[in-house]
C-alpha cells in the first residue's frame, strides 16, 4: 500500500483506515473488543486476538462483518513467544503480509494483596500477561513494519503506571509502568524507521475486568476522585486508541496519553 498524504481533514483520517491491516490482542471485550469492532466498521482488516473467550471473538467478528468490513479471530496467549510467533502467521495466512497498525490491549489484573503475601507466581503472572506480552507483540510486528517503513502501535497501560496504585497491586502497577517506559524507547528506536509508539493509560472504565471487583465504597471514592464524576467507557477508550493510529496524530510518537476524567494520580 503506498504511503497516504494526510491533508489534516477528520474524513481523510477516517478513510486512512479502510483497506489497511491491524491486530488487537486482548479483542474478545471491554476495550480491546471496542478498539477492534471500530477499526473493522472503519475497513480495517482485523485480527482479534483472544486466549479463552472464543465466543466475545467471534461476537466482534461478527459484528464487523456485519458490517461490511473483514476480520480474523486468532486464539494466542500472548505471554508466549510460541504463540505470539503463531498469531502472526494466521494474521498473515488471512489478511495478507502488511500490517499497519498494532494494539496491545491485552493484560489482566490481580486482586489487592500485601507485597508481603504476594506469591512468585503472581508477580510472574503480572509480568508475563502485561508486559512480556508487549515486548513480544511488538518485537514481531516491529519485524514487518520496518521493512515497510511504516506503521503504529498504541500500548495500553494504566494510570496506575504513575502512581504505583492503591495498595495491594504493586506487582499490576508496576508491570504497567514498564509498558511506559518500553513505549517511549520503541518510539525512539523505531521512529527513524517511519513508525509511531504510544501508550495510553485509561482510568477505571466500565469493563468486565472490573465489573464486581470494584466495592461500591471504593467505587464511590474513584468517582469523587474524578472531576468528571463517573467511570470511563471501552467505546471512549476506544476512541483514543483510534486517533493516536489515525494520520490526525502523524506527528505524535513517544506519548502517553491518558484517558482517565481527570483522575488524579501523580
């Protein structure tokens, strides 16, 4: 595909989707489905990654073809260097050589304990889904997109990359802070090369990784915390992801962008 002169108009950032190829681990709910039902409706060629909800993948497959547009669900636990290396080859096999875009949604969170009682298991667990997963997605599509000379990548993070968390999750904030720092390195190491890295670092949104974990008083004291009074949405998220990928943001490389309402956490 040649190289698309963006003018600066919304509808040219819109139509710079259609035709291109992007894969979205984490795709079968919450932000990750969001993220990847846009960019099909947008006529993006998608791979929509998941490792057990084979049936929110195929939902959100669905949904794009529905729609008109073309998409893959690919089963891998993107932890593994064996499956990682797999996903990309039926990423290939289906949507063709090119990839454009790359979003690392994919993470998992823990429940709040004492550093004291954290398992080596568990911190290897938040290690390996939130961050390794990063490094070894991006490791492979770094490989196709400079040979392009071109391509982007959004990493999801957290706000509590900055902050460490609340207690009891330092293991989670911490795995996520890498994923900050990894994306502005990328950004360095592949900028000369025509790609773009950022991060984006979403507040407490309404998804099924939160749903029933959050107790109403801690509920209540995020949203008091939030100038704009409430949890975020996937399809907001979404949005976000969408335009730091979209020519709107061709000069932006390097940045984490968060999405929280405001929240305050530095």
């Amino acid at each position: 595909m040649e190289e698309t002169v963006f003018n600066g108009s919304l509808a040219e950032a819109v139509t710079w989707f259609q035709g291109r190829t992007a894969l979205v681990t984490g795709a079968s709910s919450g932000i990750g489905y969001q993220v990847a039902t846009a960019l099909g409706l947008a006529g993006t060629h998608v791979g929509v990654n998941y490792c057990k909800n084979r049936e929110g993948a195929e939902s959100a497959v669905a949904e794009i073809t529905a729609g008109g547009g073309r998409a893959v669900a690919i089963q891998a636990d993107v932890s593994s260097a064996e499956d990682v290396e797999r996903m990309f080859g039926e990423l290939e096999a289906a949507c063709g050589q090119r990839l454009d875009m790359l979003v690392n949604n994919s993470g998992q969170w823990m429940q709040r304990q004492p550093i004291v009682e954290c398992s080596d298991e568990t911190f290897d667990q938040m290690w390996a889904v939130n961050a390794r997963s990063v490094f070894l997605c991006c490791r492979a599509a770094a490989r196709k997109m400079i040979a392009q000379n071109e391509g982007a990548i959004v990493n999801v993070s957290s706000v509590v990359a900055h902050s460490g968390g609340g207690g009891g999750t330092v293991p989670y904030a911490a795995a996520k802070a890498a994923v900050n720092t990894f994306t502005r390195g990328l950004a360095r190491e592949l900028g000369p090369h025509g790609i773009r890295v950022n991060a984006i670092c979403p507040g407490v949104v309404d998804t099924p990784m939160t749903a029933g974990r959050i107790k109403p008083a801690a509920r209540e004291a995020v949203i008091n915390m939030t100038p704009l009074r409430r949890f975020g949405e996937a399809h907001e998220i979404a949005r976000g992801v969408l335009s730091l990928l979209s020519p709107a943001c061709s000069f932006v490389s390097g940045t984490i962008l968060d999405i929280d309402g405001g929240y305050i956490t530095r």
